[in-house]
C-alpha cells in the first residue's frame, strides 16, 4: 500500500526560518516522490499565541504559499488549512478523553511556554495543542511525519494516543506513525549563539536566517555568523558547533557529504568558507522568494488551491471520525 505522509506548520511568522527549510519542507517536498503526503497551516494551533487577527489571515496565506513556492505539488498533494477540515477540532475532543493529564503536564513545550507566561497566561489550548497534533496526524491514518527533533515528544504523544484507541476501541482503528526525522538537518543552530536551535522566538534576530529576507541581509548574516579562535575548517559539533552548523547548512544545499566539504576547505579560512556558503544559500532561495511573491500576489489563485486541498482532506477526515466514533458508541446520524 501506498505510504502516507502527513505534516504541518503553524502559520506564526511572515517567513519560514532556515530551520524550518531544512529540517522540514524540504523533507517534505522530498517524500512527495511514491508516496500519498498531506500538508497542512495549522492555523487552529495558532490560536493559542493570541494572533492579531489579520495578521494570522496574511501568515496563513504566506505560510501556504512557501510550500508550494519550495515545492509541495498541488497536483500531486494535499494542501490545506486545518480551520477548514473541522473535523480536527472534534478529533480533538475525543482524542482528550484519552489522554491523561500527567501524560499532556509532561509534554516540555508545554512545560516551557507556561513556566515562561505563568498561569495567569496560560490557555488551556496550549496544554491541549499537543492532542490537536495528534488529531491531525490520527485523522489521514498517517504512517510518517516528517518534522524536526523539537517535534519528536508530540509524535511520541501521538503514537502512544493511537496505540490506546486501538487497545481499547479494536486493532485498525487508527494508524500508528512514525516519526521522519533526518538526523542531519533535525537542528539548524542559531547563527548567533551555535548552541541554541535556530528559531522565530531566538534573542538575536542576526542568528536567524528567514528564507524571504533579502539577498544581502542573508549574506550579511552568514559572514557574521559566530564561530570559534582556531582557523581549521572541520567537523566537530562539541568544540566547534558554529562551523559544524555552517557546514551542514553548506551540505543540506548542496547535497554533498560533509567530508568532502570539509576536504575542499583544507588550509583556507572561515571567510571563504562563509562567502561561498552565503552564495550557496542566496542561490537556492531566490527562485523561493520569487515563487513565494507570485503566490502572495494572487490570493484567489492560492485560496482554490486551499479550497481544494480541504475537500480533499475532509473526505478522509470525515471516514476516520466515523469509524472512531462508531466504535465509541456515539450514534450515528440517521438519513432523513
Ligand atoms: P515551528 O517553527 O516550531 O513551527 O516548526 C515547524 C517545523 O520546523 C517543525 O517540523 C520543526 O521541527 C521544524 N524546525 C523548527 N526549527 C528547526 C530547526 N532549528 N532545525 C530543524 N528543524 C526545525
Ligand atoms: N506542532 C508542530 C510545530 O510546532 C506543528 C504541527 C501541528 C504538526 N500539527 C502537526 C507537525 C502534525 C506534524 C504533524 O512545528
């Protein structure tokens, strides 16, 4: 049987992040070869940061429209916004009476964003995002979901969520998924601080590489990007994590082996290094950008795109929920 591949991204910035490039829509756009894969802006787990309002309307827009500008294939794949499969939300309900309140107390995202805005700031919705995850990926019967090593408790959440529902509700009753994580890219490291994952929310934003900024802020952020005193160009994430970075961003582009790079690089130094990685980067993502503007530039275009990329999930969404919830007991609908 075909393979299916389902994965998302919360439409929470203007543009993605390299780490977010690398470590997962380019993974994506990769798994769309031979297998079934569904992507979606997961617009609903948004909610629980506040967004302004047309901001989350431009994000959601945008986000879409760096997957299809990377790559993701509308002819070949689903794409769609979560809030239009409300099947997500109900799933979610269910998939709640599953989960003990320990089991979602542990998840250390949740753990890190409440200790940050304290109790009086904290949403129910950010305790229970984690059971939305697992509803979006329980919904299409998924078997791999590509994403990034920050993601891999959620998954491990959500694969334990279906082993429950089939324990108690009969075998086959949801697909238990496994987690695509490349372990090369799973963590781009912030320019900036080399220790720290890059990320939207990093304390410098001269670490972060957005994949829509301009050419030359793009390379003026590698040359500056941290590294160490000595002056060899090698392989060493412990002792020297900022060229150890730069390096794997150098393969990730290129899709060469580390050695050999590093080989290439023997006796030279950082600069150059640096100079011909920002090229590299500046190279691979100017047809992105451009991509991304033409798709931002005609919303009606991208919205059927989106329209029908929903009709198309909910189909599935809808089969899945029917078979929980008959299985539950809950009385199906009679025909008029
Ligand atoms: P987020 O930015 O948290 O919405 O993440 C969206 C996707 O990008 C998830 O699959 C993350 O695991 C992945 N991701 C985010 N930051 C990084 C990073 N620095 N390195 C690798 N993957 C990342
Ligand atoms: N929580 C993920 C993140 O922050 C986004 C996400 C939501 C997701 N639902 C998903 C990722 C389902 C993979 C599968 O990056």
């Amino acid at each position: 049987m075909t393979q299916r591949v389902f994965s998302a991204m919360q439409p929470t910035s203007d543009s993605l992040q390299l780490g977010n490039y690398l470590g997962a829509l380019v993974q994506w756009v990769a798994l769309q070869d031979g297998r079934e894969a569904i992507y979606s802006v997961v617009d609903l787990h948004a909610l629980t940061v506040a967004p302004d309002p047309a901001t989350l309307t431009r994000r959601t827009r945008a986000t879409a429209a760096q997957f299809l500008a990377a790559g993701v294939d509308p002819q070949r794949s689903t794409l769609f916004v979560q809030s239009h499969v409300p099947q997500h939300a109900e799933l979610t309900w269910i998939l709640s009476t599953f989960t003990g309140m320990g089991e979602a107390g542990r998840m250390t995202q949740f753990k890190d964003k409440s200790a940050k805005a304290g109790q009086s700031g904290t949403n129910v919705g950010l305790f229970t995002y984690p059971v939305l995850m697992a509803a979006d990926i329980l919904l299409y019967d998924t078997d791999v979901v590509p994403v990034g090593e920050d993601q891999r408790q959620h998954l491990e959440l959500s694969r334990d969520l279906a082993q429950r529902l089939n324990s108690r509700l009969g075998e086959g009753t949801v697909t238990v998924p496994e987690p695509h994580i490349v372990k090369e890219v799973a963590k781009i490291y912030d320019l900036q601080d080399p220790t720290a994952k890059m990320s939207k929310s990093s304390s410098s934003p001269h670490g972060v590489i957005d994949i829509l900024d301009e050419p030359q802020e793009i390379a003026k952020r590698i040359r500056s990007a941290v590294t160490d005193t000595e002056t060899v160009i090698r392989f060493d994430r412990g002792s020297k994590p900022g060229v150890s970075n730069l390096l794997t961003i150098y393969s990730a582009f290129t899709g060469r082996p580390v050695d050999d790079i590093v080989a290439d690089y023997e006796g030279k130094m950082y600069g150059h290094l640096k100079g011909d990685l920002a090229d590299v980067v500046v190279g691979a993502l100017a047809p992105v950008r451009e991509a991304t503007m033409e798709w931002i530039e005609s919303p009606e275009k991208l919205d059927s795109v989106l329209a029908q990329g929903a009709a198309k999930a909910s189909v599935i969404a809808q089969a899945t929920l029917e078979r929980i919830g008959g299985r539950m007991g809950l009385l199906p609908l009679a025909h008029r």
